[in-house]
C-alpha cells in the first residue's frame, strides 16, 4: 500500500508541532505516512522537517492564498491536517480545497459554528469526492463524546453532562488558542440548562470545580462545539455544560473581568489582546504547575433505571497535557494510513473513536486516568 502523503498546516505550530513528530516519529506509522510539514514560513516548515528525520519534508504553504486546491493536487497530498487555528473568524476554503484535490480532510476546529454547521457544508463535497472529512479532531468533541460513551454505555437516559478542562499554567501556549477563547469573552452563550436554551456569558462568573487529582479551581463557562451537539445527540434532560479552569486564580478573575469589560461596552474586541497576553503571560508561571487535567461528570439513569453519577477524570502532569487536544487526529490519521475505513462525506468527530483507542497515548506521556462512581 503506497504511502499517505499527509500535510499538516500550521504544521510547525504548537499544536500541528505535535501531531507532526508523533505521524514521522511512531515506528508503526513511519512507513505509511509521508509527511509534509506546511506554513507560511520555509525556514520554519524545513526546520522542523530536519529534526523529525523519516523523509518528512518542509513546504511553505499560505493557506489562504488563491489555487490551494492546485497546490495539494500538484503536491499529491491525500491527507490534509489542518491544525493553523483560530477557527472561529474561518470559512471552510481549506476544507473545501482538500475535497476538490481529493483529499482527506482532518481538523483541530474547537468554533462552535464551524463544527457544528461543517457536515452540512461539506457533505456534498467530499460524499462526490469519495473522502472522508472529519472537524473537531480534537479534546472536544472527540476525546469528551468518546468518555461519554463509555461512562453511560447501556444507560437508559442522561440527565446531566457537565466538562471542565483545567490547563497548567506552565504548559506552553499558542496566541491562536487565546485569541479563540478571547472571541467569546463576555459574550451570551446558548447553553442547554435546566431543560432549555439560556444565555451565559462567556468566562463570567467563575464557580468551583472538584477534581480528582488535581487541587479544586474555579471554572467559567466556554463556548464549543460540545455545547450544540450533545443536547441532542445524547438526548441530554436537563444541562450540558462546558467550563476552563485555570489554575492560578487571579488569571481566571482576569479572564472574568475581560468579561465585563466586553459585556459593558467597554471592551468590543478582546481578541486584539491575544498577542500581549501570549507574550506576559508566563510572568503568572511561578505560581503554577507543570500538572493540568479534565473532568467529564455525567448524571443520568443506568441499565437498571437507577440513579447514577459517575467522573472520569485525567491528570497530565509535565506540561504534556497539550498532547491531549493532538491525539484523535492523530489516531484518526493512523487509521487512514493503515487503510482502515472512516465515513465518507463529512463529519464531526462525535462518537468516531472508542476511549480505548486514547489510551495508549495517554500512556506514553504518562497520563493517569480515573472513573470515580459519585453520589448520585
């Protein structure tokens, strides 16, 4: 079986970085993959190629210039990872290419609008196609439907989901993340709670959060895709929530005030901060840890029809929990270049990997995992 010629964009990034040294470096894939690392920068591109070894090759790569479409197809790329966040202010015109050249398509998207409007948008296209596309590759919804699956297998309903991610404030931190998560700062975010859609505003309000190995920290309301899709997918009663938790506090309250700021009027386009916050933000360092972690709490009725809450949780210590958001794309792009099958046409990544497919990468970076049974 030929070679998956598989191009990463943003591939010299902090998350795409990643995803590129696990595709060129895993002795089980090194042969199946060809591996392009794409960007804006040459210099870039080519510098991390160098180290990565196994062929990998550095391109420059604008992913909004006119003809990317040719671009791929004169490169015979058949797999594009796309991972040059933030996704929030972008169409689907990388996708949309990947499907013309023939491609596969995988993202890192964490935008509530692009994942959950992307199947409609694309299905058209890579159904023609005959190729798989997949957006939200990532922590969520990827990694969270794939615990949720496991936690509630055999259930009879689900009352409650509630998520909270809780980063070390010493793991390494792209400005593209920040500017994604400053885009919604202060906003109202439909939220299903207490049975119904409601408004919450973007990182207001910060509330306790109880971890399993972690210290409690306080956690304020996200905007992602797990908030539209899991109401329904899941047929949730009552509430879905999804919270960040960082882990110094006065970072948090900061975020908190950026909120009222913006919902004051006097802060229109927090994402402009994105840079400086990027740049001074390792000044809270000395205050935290290298040890982040997730918690997935589901509330609902078991086989039996008993009341049951359970928690999976997960603790990432030495600054690797940025692994974690890399690892169902990079699962998802060793099942391509091993010539499993994945769904024609276009998709979310809800439900496509078991929880037992991320355990051995949780493995070898160490990860300590946990189901704590809670009163219900």
């Amino acid at each position: 079986m030929a070679a998956l010629k598989t191009l990463v964009l943003g591939g010299y990034g902090n998350f795409g970085a990643r995803i590129c040294r696990a595709l060129a470096g895993d002795p089980a894939t090194d042969h199946g993959i060809e591996l392009l690392v794409a960007g804006r920068s040459a210099a870039s591109a080519q510098a991390l190629a160098h180290t990565l070894g196994h062929g990998a090759q550095g391109i420059a790569l604008d992913h909004q210039a006119p003809g990317l479409a040719d671009r791929l197809r004169a490169l015979g790329v058949s797999l594009v990872i796309h991972t040059a966040g933030p996704f929030q202010a972008q169409a689907y015109g990388v996708a949309q290419a990947a499907a013309e050249a023939g491609a596969h398509y995988i993202d890192l998207a964490d935008g509530r609008r692009f994942v959950c409007d992307f199947p409609e948008a694309l299905q058209a296209a890579f159904a023609a196609a005959g190729r798989t596309a997949v957006t939200g590759a990532s922590t969520v919804p990827a990694l969270s439907s794939a615990v949720i699956d496991h936690l509630c297998k055999g259930w009879q309903h689900i009352d409650s989901i509630d998520i909270c991610i809780a980063p070390a404030q010493r793991a390494p931190r792209g400005e593209a993340t920040l500017a994604a998560v400053l885009s919604y700062c202060g906003l109202p975010i439909p939220v299903w709670e207490g049975g119904r859609w409601q408004p919450r505003r973007g990182w207001a309000a910060p509330t306790p959060v109880q971890f399993h190995r972690l210290r409690p920290r306080l956690g304020a309301v996200c905007d992602i895709p797990d908030l539209e899709i899991f109401p329904a997918h899941y047929r949730v009663r009552d509430r879905v929530l999804f919270r960040a938790a960082l882990e110094v506090g006065i970072a948090q309250r900061s975020f908190a005030t950026l909120a009222a700021l913006r919902h004051w009027g006097l802060l229109p386009r927090p994402e402009k901060l994105a840079g400086l916050l990027h740049r001074t933000g390792g000044v809270l360092d000395a205050l935290g840890t290298p040890l982040g972690g997730m918690v997935v709490r589901v509330a609902g009725a078991d086989a039996q029809g008993q009341p049951r809450q359970r928690a999976w949780h997960i603790a990432a210590d030495h600054d690797h929990g940025p692994e974690i958001p890399c690892m169902a794309a990079i699962l998802l792009a060793r099942q391509l270049a091993s010539g499993q099958a994945l769904p024609i046409g276009a998709h979310t990544s809800t439900g496509l990997l078991p929880l037992a497919a991320f355990a051995p990468e949780f493995a070898k970076w160490g990860m300590v995992t946990d189901v704590v049974e809670e009163d219900a």
